[in-house]
C-alpha cells in the first residue's frame, strides 16, 4: 500500500522480551555458540529492542558461520516471523537462516529451517538466493563428493538446495575442497535423487538482505521450544566488513480482525517548538524533536523503516489513533483469563509487550510490503480497555507512537 492508507493494521511483538516482561531472565533464554563478537559488544546488545544500540562481531573476511540459540522455555509461544533491524548484512554480504526444534539447536546447519520463499518476505530481502554455481558432473543419489563450478562459493555446515530434472535435494555441506563439495545427502525431509551438470544450487531456506537496513520475513508457525538465528557468508567468506546488527525480534504476528474507523488520525509530532522573539522583533526557533539530518546512515541518521536521509526525512514523530467498532469477543480475549490462550489480542499484543513496557514493529496493511507503512513503536495510554456494544461484541481503540 501507498500513501500511508491504513487498512487492518498488523503487530509484530518479540517473544524474548516476552519472556523478559514474565520473568525469565535473558541469560536463560540466548546462548551464543558460533562466532564471535568485537570488544564490548555481546549477544545481548542484540535482543535489547534497541536498534541504534548495534551488535559488532569479528567476522571480517572470514567463513565461520554466526549462531545464536533460543531457548523459549516453554512450548505455548507460536513463531512465524523474523525481523532484523539496523544491519549490515548486505555490505558484509551475509544471509540469514532461521531455524526450531523439540531441542537445543548447537550446531550450525541444525534444525528444522523455516520455509521462506518470495511470498513471504515482507521487506528487504532475497529468499532461497541462488548461488550463481551449479553442478559439474553427473552424481548418483549415494554419492557424497559433489563436483560443482566453485566449492569455494559455500562454507561447512551451511544448506544447499540442488534442482535439476529428477526433482529437488537438500544436502549439508560437510567439508569444501575446490572443485567437490563433501555433503550429507537427503537432508530436511528430502530424498537423495540424481543430478546433471548445470543442475542449479541455492542457499536452502535463506534470506539474503537487498541493502543494509531493516530485513522482515514471515514462515510457517512453530510452537517449537528452541529456535536458532544462523548468519551465513554469501560467498564463501563474509566481506572484510565486520557484521552489525541492532535488533532482532522473533515471535508472532498479530492482524486485526478488520479495518479500523474511517477517521484514523496521523500524526507527525514535533513535540513543541520553542519561539523567541528578539528585542528587534526577529524570530527564532528551537523544535524539541525533528529527525536525524546527517548525511549517510552509516553517520547515525538511522530511523527504522525509513530508508531516506537528511532533508527527504519528514520532521516529527509519528503516530496513529485507531478505533475499531463491532469485534467479536473471541479476537479480542481468551476464553479463559484464568489460562489465556489462542490467536486474539490481548494474548497476542497486551501480554507481550505490556501495553507500553515494550516496543514492537507494526504496519497500518497487514498486506503491504512497503516499508513507509511500516513502524517501531509503542502503545500510548495507561491500560488495554474494550467496551462491550452487544452480546459477544465490543469496540476498541489504542494509538502508537512512533519510538524514535
């Protein structure tokens, strides 16, 4: 969607501060367990819901892959969508893999991958890249050495996708010497087949940022317990460019049942300006909050999901207020508030970030993949409240402002 138009807006709380919020501490819910990080910087800089504060790891021109395990410490949270902000996973051509299981995920490569494909990319990102390599010489379905055009495009441990005319294989890379790659065949639920040359090759499952920025994709739900945030080279070797990151958020996202009230305020909140008038009868002026107007991100002008610097930057924070008439109860509440459950709002957005206690991500078009109609913000007010109209039907409203 266009021109800001609200439709029905869509939520993206995180569950690890989820689980903070509740009380399960973060040392408890992240494990770092490949790679490593630059001098005072740490995992938890990540999974802080603060996307200026980055994350700097040691990876310059290196092949060591970047995993990081999630222990959710239950199994009553659904999963289906990934958001990385403020990264530079394009410039340190990097790509990402997201992956659960009924146990801790230690290894890279480990786990069940989520299935992305183009459809569910939301923004920013390339998913199941091709590798721009291919097969170089006919494998049966038992052969463990695969002849390729470059082996040195892949590194172990990472999911390849080979296709060609008898089907589709997933096989793991287990060891790389130029021309043949050592894998393991059959892997994710696939079934070892035969292949030609010029059978292609992708990165299995992955997602491969356009530009440096914000990155969201969607999968298939999971209430699986331990998931895993995996970084891959693109190529073989990261760029020299050490990776950073400001924020990720996992967890599952929330639609509104329908289309709020025709009348939507949209604000751009400059906070109150400040006019002084001198003895001469000049003005002059001092605003409490515009934006950032440096000249390059890079120099600090990142705003999430807003991609244009200095002056193409709208002044003012913004701000949505949405009513919405007419919602049956079962979108709005549990059946239960004893034992809260289900897909419904309160379960869903109140529980998960406190009403103002945490940030989240949320666009005004469940369908839109323009980052404009996107937003890092928070609820604004004390308290989650609905009002019953009719029997099993209720009115609500909530604004957000937009974080920074």
């Amino acid at each position: 969607m266009t021109y800001s138009r609200p439709l029905k807006p869509k939520f993206f709380p995180d569950n690890i501060n989820a689980m903070k919020l509740h009380g399960q501490a973060k040392s408890t819910t992240l494990t770092h367990r490949v790679g490593s990080y630059n001098t005072g910087y740490d995992v938890y800089d990540l999974f802080d819901l603060q996307p200026f504060n980055v994350t700097s790891l040691d990876t310059g021109s290196s092949a060591t892959h970047i995993l990081i395990g999630i222990d959710l410490g239950t199994s009553a949270f659904d999963t289906d969508y990934f958001l990385l902000m403020n990264h530079n996973l394009f410039t340190a051509e990097a790509t990402i893999r997201v992956a659960h299981d009924t146990s801790a995920i230690t290894a890279v490569g480990g786990g069940t991958t989520v299935a992305v494909s183009s459809s569910t990319v939301v923004l920013n990102g390339e998913a199941e890249p091709d590798t721009g390599e291919t097969i170089n010489a006919t494998i049966n379905d038992s052969q463990t050495n695969i002849t390729v055009t470059d082996a040195t495009k892949f590194t172990v441990g990472e999911l390849i996708r080979v296709s060609g005319g008898s089907g589709n294989e997933t096989m793991k890379v287990t060891a790389v010497s130029h021309p043949t790659l050592t894998c393991t065949r059959a892997q994710q639920g696939s079934s070892a087949t035969e292949f030609e040359p010029g059978d292609s090759i992708r990165r299995y499952r992955c997602v491969s940022p356009l530009a440096d920025g914000d990155t969201l994709f969607s999968f298939t739900s999971s209430s699986d317990r331990y998931w895993a945030i995996e970084i891959i080279p693109n190529d073989g070797l990261f760029s020299a460019t050490d990776i950073t990151m400001g924020a990720a958020l996992i967890g599952e996202a929330y639609t509104m049942p329908l289309a709020p009230d025709i009348m939507v305020p949209h604000t751009f909140n400059m906070s109150g300006v400040s006019v002084a008038t001198g003895t001469s009868g000049k003005r002059f002026s001092s605003p409490a909050w515009v934006k950032a107007n440096a000249s390059t991100a890079a120099a600090g002008n990142y705003i999430p999901f807003r991609s244009g610097i200095g002056a193409q930057q709208i002044p003012g924070r913004e701000g949505y207020s949405f009513s919405f008439q007419y919602i049956a109860d079962t979108n709005l509440l549990p059946e239960n508030l004893g034992a809260p459950s289900g897909n419904n709002f309160a379960v869903n957005v109140f529980a998960k970030t406190g009403w103002q206690a945490m940030p989240f991500a949320m666009t005004i078009d469940s369908a839109s993949t323009s980052a404009g109609d996107f937003m890092f913000c928070r609820l604004v007010g004390d308290s989650y409240s609905i009002t019953q109209q009719a029997y099993q039907v209720y009115s609500m409203g909530f604004s957000v402002d937009q974080e920074f």
